[in-house]
C-alpha cells in the first residue's frame, strides 16, 4: 500500500528559492495578521530542509486546553502538506531524531507512516508516538501559509515579521511555545532570543539536546524519553522534561507536569511556565505518555 499524498501542485518548490508573501498584499485583507512568518530558511537539523516559522495566536487564542492561552509557534516543512511529511518520512527536517517519530514496532527502524504502512526492512507495523495530530494544527498553518485555505480574500498569507510586529506581540504580554509542532533546534538561536525578549514568559524542547546549539539550554527543556537519557542530560547542563511510561518512577529531581492527568490537570502551560529551560531555576518535568500516540510509546531503553 502507497499513501495518498494531498500538497497542492504537481511538484514541491525548489530549497532555493524560498518565496514569501507580498506583505502589502497580506495587509490589504487584515489589520492584525492571524500570524506572522518570522522566519525562513535552512534546517539546522539535517542542512537540506527548507522550512517555515509561524507564529499564530495574534486574533485569538489557542484553543488547547492543555497549553491554555500560549502564543504556539510552528517548525513546518516549506511547500510541503504536514500530512505527507509523515506519509513519506521527510519530517526529518523539522524533527530530527526524535523518539516520537514513527518506526517499527518490531524493529525500531524509522519511516513513513500511513494507514497500513509496513516497515520496509521487516515488515513489521508502523507506529507514531508523537502527541501532534498535524491534521489539525500543522495543516491549517501549512495550509494558510501558502493560501490554500479559505476564500483568497481572507488572509491567504501570513504576513512577513516586522520590528512594528515583535511590538505587538510585547503589548499582548504572551506566554510564546517554542515548537508547537517542529523541533526548536531546527532554527537558528537568535530566533528563540528574540522571541523571548517580547515575552516574559515561553516554554520549549528539543530532542537534540545532545548535538544542537548549547544556547539553547536557555529557552529549551531536553526531551528525554528514560531515566538514563535524563540522567545524561542532567549531566550535560540541561533542565529536562520527560515522557515516562506509567511502570517507571520519578526520578530524584523530577516532579509531575502540573498539567497532566496524572497531576489532576491543576494549571496549564500557560498558567505553570515552569519550562523555560535554564532561564527558569526549577525542578524538571515528567509525564506519562499521551495522546493519539501515547500506546506507542516504549520509552528510549525499549526499543
């Protein structure tokens, strides 16, 4: 079984060649953006990927109801459907080496995932662990993005960042999410300073805490997916949050992310922002595993 790709167009838009809107174009349909493009270019992760950062939030808050009212910025392949960033394995731009990705659940070999999809080198069955459903928010963020969405008269594009922009952003007083789809690691550090700078508050994580920019240690947590990857982290200077199974304990200098399950759900991300990394002198966070991907996930030690 082949999956059924949905990006518009008969081909994907050369890395080369970013393109961007027309930002006298995008502000003739609205005052305040819906989002802003902030930046473009080559992924840092795998030095080929042309992607895409969105920040959305600016008319209207996010509606999860675990984050709460988080200005969600978006790591998102350029050109490309996120739906089939994972239907053909090319995500790797945007999430690196990321546990959560789908892989054999026989093997532990990564690829593309699909309804019916099949390891190539086993035959086993594919799983994804990851918690983002990018039918919904990567796929309206993509599918704005490049004016796919909705009547042409409404916004087709995000608007091009503009100091005036960052202004804006400042006046909201916002809790920014670095990554609410995308590893922050893919984009250069300057980008997560600025960020940062209009707002008092954000929250972030990367799995390539071990090969990224160490400034990052400051606006990420390390994602670590078992006791000896948070013990490796620690180890290296890093403030980490850990997805656990429900079989496996705190570790010593760990408590329970206070919007989990497990924790009674007490505050939102937005309400907590105990994860701003090194910026923040906090204990570190765990959680079981959730989500659409949660019964996939084997922990870092399983395979």
């Amino acid at each position: 079984m082949t999956p059924k790709l949905l990006t518009a167009g008969a081909a994907f838009p050369s890395p080369a060649r970013p393109t961007y809107p027309d930002p006298v174009m995008a502000s003739a349909f609205t005052e305040t953006p819906s989002g802003l493009l902030i930046w473009s270019g080559i992924s840092l992760l795998d030095g080929i990927t042309l992607i895409d950062v969105i920040i959305t939030g600016l008319k209207a808050a996010s509606g999860n109801v675990k984050t709460g009212k988080v200005m969600p910025v978006w790591i998102q392949r350029h050109g490309m459907d996120p739906r089939d960033a994972i239907a053909t394995g090319a995500e790797a731009g945007i999430c690196g080496d990321c546990r959560h990705r789908p892989r054999c659940s026989d093997c532990g070999l990564v690829g593309p995932f699909y309804e019916g999809a099949v390891c190539a080198a086993c035959g086993g069955r594919m799983e994804r662990a990851c918690y983002v459903k990018v039918f919904h928010g990567p796929t309206t963020v993509y599918k704005t993005r490049h004016g796919i969405k909705g009547p042409w008269a409404r916004n087709p594009w995000y608007a091009i960042a503009t100091p005036e922009n960052l202004e804006q952003i400042r006046a909201k007083d916002p809790v920014i999410r670095f990554g609410a789809y995308g590893d922050p690691a893919a984009v250069p550090t300057r980008i997560w300073e600025t960020l940062a700078s209009a707002s008092k508050r954000f929250l972030g994580y990367t799995h390539a805490w071990r090969t990224c920019d160490p400034a990052l240690k400051a606006f990420c947590m390390a994602s670590v997916d078992s006791p000896a990857e948070y013990a490796e982290a620690i180890a290296a200077g890093w403030r980490t949050f850990r997805v656990r199974t429900k079989a496996e304990e705190l570790q010593g200098g760990e408590i329970v992310c206070p919007a989990a399950k497990e924790a009674g759900k007490r505050a939102t991300c937005f309400d907590c922002s105990l994860c701003m990394g090194t910026s923040r002198k906090a204990k570190n966070i765990a959680i079981i595993a959730h989500g659409v991907g949660a019964s996939a996930f084997k922990g870092a030690d399983n395979g």
